[in-house]
C-alpha cells in the first residue's frame, strides 16, 4: 500500500509551519533565547515548550521499543484523531467506518470534517464485521476505526479478524488502544513494522492516571507521522503536562500495582454484579470498567444518582439496550456501589 496516495492531495503539497524552537533545537545548551518573542522573566513557564517533546518521547522510545520517529504526542488522544482525519480524508468526498456501539467521539470528529461515516455495527458477539466492513468500503474509504478493547463493550477484539482487516483495507487502520493496560491480550505495537497502514493511539488518561494533563500517543510508520507533524499545531503538548509525563515515567513500578489493584477490584465488582437481582447479564471485560444489562437501565441510572453514584447509561447505543457501564473505583467506592445497588 502506497500511504502517499491516500494522504490529502493539500496536505502534500503544503509547507509546515516553522516555529523559533523548531530552527533551534538544543534546548540543554545554556544559550540567551531572543527569538521567539517571549516574556525574559523567569517564572517556569515563560517559555515556549519543546514543539516536539524530545525527552518525553524518549522515555516512549526505551518503553515501546518504537523509533522517535513513530511517536506523535497529541493534546489527549482526540487530538491525535482529529489530525488523522485532516491528513487523510477530503470533506465532502471521503468516508469513514466505524463499528457502533464504540467511542463516540469518532462520528463527532467525521462530522465536525465533513466526511461520512458508515457505521458498521457489530456481530451481537461484539466482534467486527469483516465481510460487511469490506463490503461497505470503496475507493474513498480512508479509515477504519477499531476501538479495541472497545468502549463501551470492554472486548477486545479476535487477532484474526483484525489481521484480515489490516491486510485487505484499503485506507488507513486506526486501533484504539486506550485500555489495552488493562488487557491480557498484546499490544499491536509489537507488530507496528509489519503494516504500513497501521496507526496505534494510546492514552495517558486511563493506567496512568493523567486523564487531567491531557497527553495522547500516536504510533505509525515514519511516513504518517511525518505527515501528521507537518500539521500539528507547533506547541500543542505545553511544557506542564510533558513534566507530569517524564514524573509519571519514574514510577512506572507505582504504575504497574494501580493496573493490578484496579483488576483486583475489577474482580471484586463482577462478583458483586453477581448477586444484583436486576443485573441480567455482565459481559466480560479487558477495560477498568465493566458493561452490565439490566431489566431497566434508565431507571437503575437514575436510582443511583440519588444515592451520589455516576455510572454511564449506555442504553441508547446499538446492541446495548438496557446497559449500564460501571468504571472500576477503589475498593471503597466498589462498597459504596454494591451497597447502593442492593438497597435499590
């Protein structure tokens, strides 16, 4: 597959923008900065950010074992969406797939460019489609959207299908890795180098615990992410939440025991589900949070706001009539929740 040709013909032909710290680069050398029209006076953030992150991607770079050049960090992950789109598809010409009920911001982000979505809804296993998605696409078909573990379902979908999809797409194939910490199943990243139309997005906001920085990973092959560069605001991670990010690197080992406490208390909820007398069935999840079916959703949703409970009612999403998608608290909110849930 020839990337080249599915980029936006604009897009090609267009000269990024050069900012001061992109001319000059070697932010360790004690130097009089006096090109980039800032405020001189020192107060830690009077200064511009690195445009392109060097040290927060070197952590990435020694921990996913990818190339710096694979690497685009985007202001959350919708960041990095929105940009996929932009490189890609031509409004009012190109589409999308998506494969409801999964992450919402994708229809959101098509219509907010201008390009269709066909929504591809899938098997009531919550599994893609292959034989609908292939046959649903056409020559403007420009991406493909798996959410996988997916939102709100919490699956992840079969290595099978998705290999069939990579190999016989013919756009770009975005896999939405946001809750893969979670997940007992690998990562696609191992596999980055083997499909030149593949994109990973990964988040800072679920296993590490920075959903308030809002800090999203983009992983590619050097072509796209050159592309996706080219357009990319120049200071778009400010120079704040790239510090909360190399902190967070240093306790990775603090990291790795909130992912295994939070599928300890994963485990604790599905039990607890277990005894609900209005809890009809509990789908098996590889997220921090867990989609149950219940007689009345709505209702259900509604009781628990009176008790100061927030869950999600995802009701209203193809295949997910009478659902409710609980996130994984901690072992005290868990309590607190199947309390509630006995007393309603």
């Amino acid at each position: 597959m020839k990337i080249e040709k599915l980029i936006r013909e604009n897009i090609r032909a267009m000269k990024p923008y050069s900012s001061a710290r992109d001319e000059f680069k070697d932010f360790d050398t004690e130097m009089i900065f006096l090109d980039a029209n800032e405020n001189p006076h020192e107060n830690g953030v009077n200064r511009y950010p690195d445009p392109q992150q060097k040290t927060v991607k070197t952590e990435l770079v020694k921990l996913k074992k990818v190339k710096e050049s694979q690497i685009l960090l985007g202001n959350g992950s919708d960041e990095v969406l929105d940009l996929i789109f932009r490189a890609f598809c031509e409004p009012k010409e190109d589409n999308i797939i998506t494969l409801p009920p999964t992450y919402g911001m994708y229809s959101v982000l098509a219509n907010l460019n201008n390009i269709e979505n066909r929504e591809i809804v899938l098997t009531k296993n919550f599994e893609p489609s292959v034989k609908n998605i292939l046959e649903g696409a056409d020559k403007n078909s420009k991406i493909l959207f798996l959410c996988s573990p997916n939102n709100p379902t919490g699956n992840s979908f079969s290595k099978e299908s998705v290999e069939v999809l990579l190999n016989t797409f013919p756009g770009i194939v975005v896999i939405d890795e946001a809750y893969i910490d979670f997940s007992e199943h690998k990562s696609w990243l191992d596999r980055l180098n083997e499909f030149p139309n593949l994109i990973i997005t990964q988040t800072f906001s679920k296993a590490y615990a920075m959903a308030g920085v809002r800090l999203g990973i983009c992983y590619a092959s050097e072509e796209i992410i050159a592309v996706l560069n080219k357009i990319k605001p120049p200071y778009n991670i400010n120079d704040l939440t790239q510090k909360c990010a190399l902190k967070r690197f240093t306790k990775l080992d603090d990291l790795k025991d909130d992912v295994k406490n939070i599928l300890k208390e994963r485990a604790r909820l599905i039990q607890g589900l277990k005894e609900i007398s209005f809890v009809e069935k509990i789908y098996p999840s590889d997220a921090n949070f867990v989609l149950v079916v219940v007689d009345n959703a709505t209702k259900r949703y509604n009781q628990l706001i009176e008790k100061g409970i927030v869950i999600r009612n995802r009701t209203t999403q193809p295949l997910c009539e009478n659902t409710l998608r609980f996130t994984v608290g901690t072992k005290k909110e868990t309590k607190l929740l199947i309390k509630a849930l006995n007393e309603i």
